[in-house]
C-alpha cells in the first residue's frame, strides 16, 4: 500500500487572482463575472498542478479567500472595524528581526476587523462557488479526492477579535453555531472537511502570553469544545484538524511544546492530523508520538509536515522517505499520510517560497512518499 499525499491547503494564487481578491478587500468596484471567471479558471489550473505532481488528495488553494481565517468576515455579518495587531512573543523577543520583516514587506497587511455585533451567515453563495470549482476541477484532472479548509471557531476569535459579546465562550459558542452549517455543507459535497486550528499553538504566544501554559491548555480546551460542537453529526472520517506554531520563518522560542498540546489535539473529532514536523523548533517532537502512541485513537490518522513552507530549500524525497519513516512504525503505514507544515500561500499575495519551488515540493514529498512505501 502506497503512502497518500497532500498538504495544508493554500497554493500560490496568480496576480490577476490577488488583484481580485483586493480590489474586493479594498471595496474598489470589480467585474463581478470577470472575478467569478477567474477564480474557476485559477482553481481549475491549481488543481491540474497538483495531480501534475502526483497529489493524491488535492484542494482549492483557497484560490478566492484573502486569507484562511478573515475570510469570514465576508460571508458573515458582525464585523467592522479593525482588530489590534499583535505580534507573536518570539518576533517581540527579537526586535530587530521584526523591524527587518516589515521594512521588507514580511508582514502582510489585510483586514482583521472586530467582532461588533451579531455573528450570522450572510448565505453561501461564495462557499458553494467555491465548492464548484474544486469539484469541476477535480472532474477535469482526474483527481479522486478533495478537501477543502474552513476557519475554526478558535482561530477566527484570535483574529478577530470580540468587542461585542460578553464572554469568550460566548463569542466561541456563537462562531461554532455560524461555522456549522459550512462545515456540513462542505462533507455533503465529498469533500474532506479540513479545520484550521493554529489557535491550539500559535495563540499561546501570540494572544495569551501572560498566561501559563496550563492556564492557556484550558482557554484551549474550550476552544475544542466549542468546535465539536459544530461538528456534531458529521462523521469524523470526513474531517481532518491542522495544528501550528505560526507560518513564517522566525525564532519559534516561545512556541509551546506539542507534548503539552498533545491531549488536546487528540480530543479534535477529527479522523486526520495535520502538523508539522519539518520545523526545526518541533522536527524533533515526532518522539512525541511515539512514546505516546497509546494515546492515539485508532481512527486518527497522522499527517506529518514533511516539506517546510517557509523557506525555498526543495527537500530531498529521501529527507522526505526519512521524515515519513518515523511515524510509519507508530501507527502502521496505512495510517500515515505525507502532507506540509502549513499552506504556500496562507495569505493572498504574501508568500515566503516561489511558486514554482512550492509545486517543486510537492513533487519532492509524493517522491519521497514512494520511497517510504517502499522501504
């Protein structure tokens, strides 16, 4: 049995994309058809490159999506404003490096409204677009499986955060009832359900600093409440969960250790987990996994990060076979998927590696899939 392949979900858009894309952020007139032309064509050729590759389980992109969190605001009502920025502990302990990233354009710049009212589905015309074009493009290319990524409740409240509701919990709760309906609308169309949750790492550092780590586990434990909560009903062979420390290229020295996060990712309902391991700060925690492989549930499936995201080395596929061959033993290589940290293109227009070299390794990663399978 072969080792699958995929990754995190966001690839590289095209300029005439991202213009797009702005012109909507900045409320500039568009040609509505034009924008919808676009999007189907730029999914259609996204997805033609990666089963070009040899991608087993493919995506979207989040071709239309101006980044994979405050794409909500959107398609959602209650937002307005903007959200206060707040840098991640490991850039603050490193001053200069965080004044050398956004002299360089290294920190992108997009809306992060508040929360200022009522959270609500505005419909989901742009999801079932959305849904439309990876499924058209999947049909054109020959791909046999999809998934397509949605906001977690938790991660939408580190990035937008709430100046309306009266409690955190009651701004999760009234996220997981929106986000529901996005969720089943995306299995009921065979697709894999893809859930991003960097709240359950990145936000230890960036939003919850002066707690303890213990005292950031239970914040984070509500959050995993509050999200299978929304996935109540949907079977979670349909669902896959990503975890991370951040996607960009940093010091990570504040990062939380996966051991201490371990139990909470678990308790996701979700069948498949995405994190990275190609990291230098966590490359080493796949001993994690091994010594607590007893705590694994048998229906998970692990997806290790096994292509870095932030950097334009392409791997070796024997990197690759080698990274991939520490987490066969654990659970059996029926159980392991080849995947990347993170996305190549996690905001719109904004993207550490060159879109060539992010297709270069996925080429890399299926190579080196095959030779795991084959060991």
């Amino acid at each position: 049995m072969s080792i699958k392949t995929t990754h995190t979900g966001s690839l590289p858009r095209t300029q005439d994309v991202v213009d797009y894309i702005f012109a909507r952020e900045n409320g500039e007139s568009y040609d509505r058809n034009g924008f919808n032309a676009t999007m189907a064509a730029a999914c259609s050729e996204t997805v033609r490159r990666q089963t070009e590759v040899g991608i087993d389980v493919v995506s979207d992109g989040e071709t239309s999506k101006i980044s994979y969190a405050t794409y909500v605001k959107d398609r959602y009502t209650g937002f307005s404003g903007d959200s206060p920025r707040n840098a991640p502990g490991d850039l603050k302990l490193f001053p200069t490096f965080l004044k050398r990233l956004a002299e360089a354009g290294g920190t992108p710049q997009y809306a992060r409204p508040m929360c200022t009212g009522e959270v609500k589905s505005k419909g989901q015309d742009e999801l079932l677009a959305d849904i439309a074009n990876l499924k058209a493009g999947m049909a054109t290319h020959g791909a046999s499986e999809g998934f397509m990524n949605a906001a977690s409740p938790g991660v939408i409240s580190l990035f937008l955060q709430n100046d309306f509701y009266a409690s955190r919990d009651e701004y999760l709760a009234a996220l997981a009832d929106a986000m529901a309906e996005e969720y089943r609308t995306i299995v009921d169309a065979g697709l894999y359900l893809q859930l991003d949750c960097p709240d359950l790492a990145l936000s230890r550092h960036m939003l919850f600093g002066d707690l303890s780590d213990d005292e950031f586990l239970k914040i984070a434990a509500t959050h995993v409440e509050a999200l299978n909560g929304a996935l109540a009903g949907i079977d979670p062979s349909r669902v896959r969960v990503h975890i991370c420390w951040g996607n960009y290229e940093g010091p990570h020295v504040c990062d939380i250790d996966m051991a201490k996060v371990f139990s909470t990712f678990m308790s996701v309902n979700a069948s498949g987990l995405l994190f990275e391991t190609s990291n230098p700060r966590h490359a080493h925690e796949w001993t994690v996994f091994r010594d607590r492989a007893s705590e694994i549930p048998e229906d998970k499936i692990l997806i290790p990060g096994v292509v870095d995201t932030t950097t334009n080395f392409v791997e070796h596929p024997e990197v690759v076979a080698q990274r991939l061959d520490h987490f066969t033993p654990i659970v059996g290589q029926q159980r392991v998927i080849a995947g990347s940290d993170c996305g190549f293109g996690t905001f719109a227009g904004f993207g550490a590696v060159d879109p060539e070299i992010a297709y270069a390794k996925l080429g890399a990663m299926v190579q080196g899939a095959k030779i795991a399978s084959a060991r």
